[in-house]
C-alpha cells in the first residue's frame, strides 16, 4: 500500500467564483484529515473533457453535498472517482493516491458508489441483491441494513423489478451500505421520486451519514439543507464554491448565479 502526502485543503472558493469561505462551524468539522480528497481532477468522456479542474474534500463524518445546474460535471466527477471514466488529478482515499487504480480496486478499498439509475437487479430478490453485493473480506452490515430499511426485510423474497421506485432506491442505498465502506458516493437518490419518498430517502441519508461519510449529488435543495454539512458546487466541469451549505443555500444571490435557483433566507429553500 503507497501513502501520499495530504493534499492542502480546500478552504474556500476555488477558481473565479466567489463564495463562502467555512467559518467556525465548517473549521471544527474539517479538522479531521478529509476521508477523500481530490485536486485537480480532469475527466474525459468518448474523448470530451467533461470535468476540468475538480478539487473537493469530502470530511471524515456527515454529508457533504456535490451540486451543479444539469450537464456541469456531477456524475462525470463521481464516475471518475470510481475510475469508471479516464482520469487525471489527484485523488487520494484516507491519504492514499487512488488515482491509477481500476475500479474494483477503488471499490475494495472502501469507495461505495450509488449511481444515478439505482441499477438493481430487476430478476433478482432483494436478498439477492444484497447478497450478490457482498464483499469479500470486509464486514458485512446486515444489522444496519435492516435497521434503516425494516421493508427490505419485509419484502426480502420479492423480485427488485416489482419494487416500487423508492424502495428501488432503498436497495441500491442498502447495498453500499452493506459493506463497511470508508465514503459513499451517492448521486441523486431523489431522483424522479415522489415527495414524500424524498422525506424519507432524506432521513434514511441523514442516518446513513451518520455510519459512514457522504458525498452526495441532490437536486432537491431542501434535501440539502436537510441533511448536508458541506457544500461544493461545480460549474463547466470545474469546482467554483466550497463551503458549510447552510451558508450557501442562505445565500440567494450564489445559489441563482451558480444553481438557478433562488433560495430565500433560514429554513425556505
Ligand atoms: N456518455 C456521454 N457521451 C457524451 N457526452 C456525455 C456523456 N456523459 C456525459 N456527457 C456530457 O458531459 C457533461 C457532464 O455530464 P454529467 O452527466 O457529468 O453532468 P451532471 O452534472 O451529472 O448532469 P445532471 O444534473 O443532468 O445529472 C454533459 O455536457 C454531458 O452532456
Ligand atoms: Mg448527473
């Protein structure tokens, strides 16, 4: 196993953009080493940059929220930590450069990854779909599991292609839940579900959060406020905001400028 040396952090806005710069609160949260940290990502998708300057940290505990209007590079960025996409930069996971690694040995050392279309396996049961994403060699969280999603239990026979899309949802946060991963990469679990699944996919992420640190890509900014402790918002492939979200989505004019929407003031999205 390499080690590398920690990258600096990344203390407030990066690139031309403007932002909050984390104040206290994000201070004491960011003391720890970040879980994962990236500088200078570059990615490349059938030969088009799609990501140009990415720096990110995602802190040792809570949600930190990756956001963006549509098409600025969120997917494309969580992609290229798995490796899925051609990469340049540095990434390093718990100090180490993780960088060259091909997927699989991204995912061994502990980087869960929930993507975009929640990808079960529709034939299959929900037991199966746990069991099929079992890891080997690490410690497997039934217990947690079945904790946060009691109706993965229920319906533990049924085919996942009959499952409602939330609970759909559900199976595919489980499954990187089951393993005891170091980060979870989680991009928009909320996604063409209908609002009171929104709530409750929020709770269940709050709680997640609370076993195992979070990058999150949301679109539903209440979700955000809901449950996110960080922020880093991307425009053109390249990272122009870092800093604590609730300062962010307080802050109409940034949240207009760099999402396209305005955010009104504490406790309105
Ligand atoms: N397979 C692909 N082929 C061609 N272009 C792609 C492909 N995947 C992504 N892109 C382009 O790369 C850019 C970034 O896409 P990406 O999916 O990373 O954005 P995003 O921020 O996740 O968007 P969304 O909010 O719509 O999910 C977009 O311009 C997109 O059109
Ligand atoms: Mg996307």
């Amino acid at each position: 196993m390499t080690s590398a040396t920690p990258p600096e952090p990344v203390t407030g806005p990066a690139g031309p953009v403007s932002g909050a710069v984390p104040e206290a609160a994000s201070a004491t949260r960011t003391a720890a080493a970040p879980v994962l940290s990236v500088r200078g990502l570059q990615a490349h998708v059938v030969g088009q940059q799609v990501v140009e300057h990415v720096d990110l940290d995602v802190a040792a505990t809570g949600v930190t929220a990756l956001l963006g209007r549509n098409g600025v590079g969120k997917t494309s960025t969580i992609k290229a930590i798995m490796g899925l996409i051609s990469r340049t930069g540095t990434i390093t996971l718990d100090g180490q450069d993780i960088v060259s690694l091909p997927t699989h040995k991204v995912a061994q050392l502990g980087v869960g990854y929930v993507p975009e279309d929640r990808e079960v396996f529709s034939g299959l049961t929900v037991n199966e779909n746990l069991r099929i994403a079992e890891r080997p060699g690490h410690a497997h969280r039934y217990d947690l599991v079945y904790e946060l999603f009691p109706e993965l239990k229920q319906r533990a026979s049924q085919a996942a292609g009959t499952l409602s899309g939330g609970q759909q949802q559900m199976v595919s946060l489980a499954r990187a839940l089951l393993n005891d991963n170091r980060v979870l990469l989680i991009d928009e679990p909320t996604k063409g579900l209908a609002p009171r699944l929104v709530q409750e996919v929020g709770k269940v992420l709050a709680r997640a959060a609370e076993a195992v640190p979070v990058l999150l890509v949301e679109q539903n900014l209440q979700v955000v406020r809901d449950v996110a402790d960080d922020a880093v918002v991307l425009t053109g492939g390249r990272s122009v905001h870092h800093g604590p979200a609730a300062e962010f989505l307080n802050d109409p004019e940034a949240t207009q400028r760099l999402l396209g929407v305005s955010t009104g003031a504490e406790g309105a999205v």
